[in-house]
C-alpha cells in the first residue's frame, strides 16, 4: 500500500488522471488497482483509454469527500 496525497497535491491535479495516480490518492497500490479497474471494480470511474485508464478528477475527488468549491474558496482568501 502507497501513501496517499494531501489536500493541496490533489487540488493541482489535472482533469484526468492516470490510473496509478488515482490509486496513490486512495491509498492503494497500483497492482491492485489495475486488477479493479480490469475487473470494473475500481471504486471510481475509470475510463479505458487503448490498454490504459484514466480517472476524471471529479470522480476522485468526489469519492474522497473533497468539496472544490469550498477548497477553492479556501485557498482565494488571504492568510
């Protein structure tokens, strides 16, 4: 098992994030999430792009419990 990623790494991730990353923000290795997503059931969207996938940053995010609109408003005010 990975260590996951902190709230500020996954508010800088792109719209899409490969499979490996998505796995490391849930704290799961990327064997094992390979075997889910192959299998459907990786514990978020995955969309199959040729032999790989790909995780839309809502989905992961949204699974995380991570409301952007607030961590947005957050990081806009100042410190």
């Amino acid at each position: 098992m990975t260590g996951g990623m902190t709230p500020a790494e996954l508010l800088e991730l792109p719209v899409a994030v490969p499979l490996a990353t998505a796995a490391k923000a849930l704290c799961m290795g990327r064997t094992k999430a390979y075997d889910l997503a192959r299998q459907g059931l990786f514990p978020v969207r995955v969309i199959p792009c040729g032999p790989k996938f790909v995780v839309p940053r809502s989905a992961l995010l949204e699974a995380l419990g991570v409301d952007l609109a607030a961590a947005a408003g957050r990081e806009s005010q100042p410190a």
